[in-house]
C-alpha cells in the first residue's frame, strides 16, 4: 500500500509550554509513515513515528545515515549541523569502532568524576541563586550556565572561550534561512578551534575527556585526528544545549504538577526512575533529527518505502506509542515499566553522551529539590514564554520564587 496524498509540513511549529504536537499525535494515529516536506533541503521525506517502526529504521542495515553525505537532504535547518565524517553519519562497522572508542571515555570512573565536578558547579550556582534572593530566574541561574560549565570543565576548555564557543553552537541550531551563512562559518570557526585544541592534548594529555578520547584504544584502534576533532565538537554541542533546555523542562514540569512535586521531596531516592518517566513525557525537540536513506524497498505499517527514499523518524512519537507504553500521555513517575524510552536516540546512534546528561540532570534536580524546600514558580504556568526560533522546546525563563 502507498501512503495517503498528504504531504505534512515539519516542523510541526507548535510550542504551547510542553502539550504534545497534535499534529504528530495524528500521524502516529492515522498516518505512521507519512510524507513530510521541510523547510531545506531538496524534495520531500518519509515520516516515521510508531516505536517498533522507528526501531527498524534506527537498527536495520537497509537504512544509511552515511548514505546522506553529500545529499542536499530535507531538514530543519538552514547549514546541515552535522559533520560529514562526525560518527552521527557513520553506519556499522565504521561506528561501531568509534563508539567503543569513545565509550571508553565515558567509563565509571569517568562518569564519577563528571559527577564530582558537576556537584561543585550545581553548588556555587545555587549558592549565588540563593544570595541573589527570590524571585529568581531558574534559567539564567542554573540551566544556562551549569551545562556549559560542566562540558567546558569535563573537556577543560580555557577560560574565556566557552562564550564564543557557545554562540557558535547556537548559531549552528537556528533555523532561521538568513542565518545560513553565519551556521556555515560557526561551523568552519568551532571545527578549527577543535582541531587545534585536539592536537594539543594529543601532544600533553591531561585527565580531561578530550585527553581520554586521544588515550582511548580498542587493540591496535585509536580515534585519528579528524575523529578525535569532531567528536570533541560534538561534545561540545550536545553535551550543552541540549542539557540546558532539558534542566528548564523538568523544572517547570515538576513546578507545574504539585503532586508529583511533593512526591518527590518526600522520596528524592525516586528521582532517578521518575526523570526517566519525564523524559519519556516531555516533547523537547520539535520535527526531526538527522534521516537516513533506504538502501532498499522497505515496508513499513503497510507502506512501500522505496530505495532511495529520505527517511526521518520521530522519537518523540515513539516515546508516546499507546502499544508501547500504557496510557504514554500520561505523565507517571512511578511507572514500573522497565524504561527504555527513545529521547537519548537508539540503536547505533543512542547518544554517546547520555551518561553526562544524566548525571548533570539528577544532581541539578536533587540539589535544587533539597535547597529548595519551598521552590515554587514565580508567576502564573501561562505566562512563561516559549522558544520558537531553535529546533528545541524550552522555557526561555522560569522565575521562582522559595
């Protein structure tokens, strides 16, 4: 069977606080492989947004990310953010390699010492939070800058280039068309920087995560140094915007439902499971990711994918699949549902820096949650203003008030 005639516009521009897109919840419902036009990029894409159906697409050797380089291929963004050696467009075995690599850079002593450095940092921002007194911006306090700080202290960035390094990122994550050759040049100035700051730490490596990555082997295996250089800015980039905005949604998630609010400062020890049931919950992107191309006809849900075929798939549907997950819309802390939501991605290309996020996630909810017994918003749900210009949903402030 073909998919209906309709051709959907993504993104989906919706960014009512967190509802859900109903737009998507159609598709996931009426249409689970559809046709989606984009704002870049040449000709139309599929839509893939049912859990076993974004599954196939994320593990099967039939569908390439590699096989978009050098394709003009429909996104959300002016300038591609990806690198066209970066591991998020490799396939297996090539990914494999690098992601064992890497990984080895994020075992648990690692991830230990993350958790130390990020304890400090989350500290001396709610220290000065608290100096600053009520009311508080909870953005500007704590989820711009800990991020930042934490991926600039876990990749011992220098003082007084974060900022610069920063706006890149942002410039990079517009998807506004005027700011495509500013993305470009973001681009170029970040991926120099890095290769210049990689070749250092190769030369005199510290006990920073540049210098683990440069260290790691796998046997004979080592990242060379235009791996190296791209993972580093990866890194950079998610390990902090991302974060950021994800900080702002659980906070205002939780000052928003005061049930589950009060559960939790009466059990922190469930914080772990229940911000994983958040993270299910929450739409933080808005449209797509990075697709892939159908080597071959595939079918789907009863759909003929042909090869060739540009196919994107929604995470953010999948994390709401009604087979998947029982009542997905509603947010439930206590889901005993062994968790395996898709917000950190799947397959090959699951997030190599998930260990990091979590981890500044918990210690930021735990410590704020404790400091803060009496936390609470400083102004009405309603009025806090939304991003519309980034391919992410975030709250752009979040006063509070405790």
């Amino acid at each position: 069977m073909e998919s209906g005639s309709n051709v959907w516009n993504c993104p989906f521009d919706y960014a009512e606080a967190l509802e859900f897109d109903p737009t998507l919840k159609r598709l996931l419902t009426e249409e689970p492989v559809a046709r989606i036009k984009l704002p870049y990029g040449e000709g139309e894409a599929w839509l893939v947004t049912r859990y076993e159906d974004v599954r196939t697409v994320t593990t099967d050797r039939r569908f390439s990310r590699h096989a978009i380089v050098g394709k003009d291929f429909p996104r959300m963004t002016p300038e591609p953010i990806v690198q066209d050696e970066a591991i998020n467009v490799m396939d297996p075995p090539a990914n494999s390699r690098l992601r064992s690599l890497v990984s080895k850079a994020f075992a648990p002593r690692q991830v230990e010492r993350m958790r130390a450095r990020t304890q400090h940092v989350v500290d001396e921002l709610l220290d000065r939070m608290a100096e600053h007194g009520p009311p508080a911006d909870l953005m500007e306090s704590l989820a711009n800058p800990l991020p930042l700080t934490t991926i600039c202290e876990v990749l011992d960035i220098p003082d007084g280039h974060s900022a610069q390094l920063r706006a890149h990122a942002r410039t990079m994550m517009n998807v506004t068309a005027e700011n495509r050759d500013n993305a470009k040049r973001a681009k170029a100035d970040m991926r120099a920087y890095f290769a210049e700051l990689t070749a250092e730490r190769r030369r005199n490596p510290g006990d920073d995560m540049i210098s683990a990555l440069a260290m790691a082997r796998d046997g004979d295996e080592v990242l060379d140094d235009d791996e190296l250089t791209v993972m580093a800015m990866v890194l950079l980039i998610t390990g902090q915007d991302t974060t950021m905005y994800e900080i702002g949604n659980l906070s205002y998630t939780l000052l928003t439902r005061p049930a589950e609010l009060a559960m939790l400062r009466s059990h922190p020890e469930k914080l772990p499971q229940a911000m994983e049931e958040m993270l299910r919950f929450i739409p933080f992107r808005k449209g797509v990711g990075i697709p892939r191309v159908a080597l071959e006809d595939v079918e789907l849900s009863g759909v003929k994918i042909r090869a060739g075929d540009i196919v994107h798939v929604s995470y953010l549907t999948a994390n709401r699949d009604p087979e998947k997950f029982d009542r997905p819309d509603e947010l439930n802390l206590e889901r005993e549902v062994p968790m395996s939501h898709m917000t950190f991605g799947w397959g090959g290309h699951h997030c190599l820096g998930s260990p990091l996020a979590l981890v500044e996630l918990e210690v930021a909810l735990s410590t704020l949650l404790e400091r803060f017994p009496e936390l609470r918003l400083a102004k009405p749900a309603e009025e806090v203003s939304w991003n519309k210009t980034a391919i992410w949903r975030y709250p752009l402030e979040l006063p509070v008030a405790w």
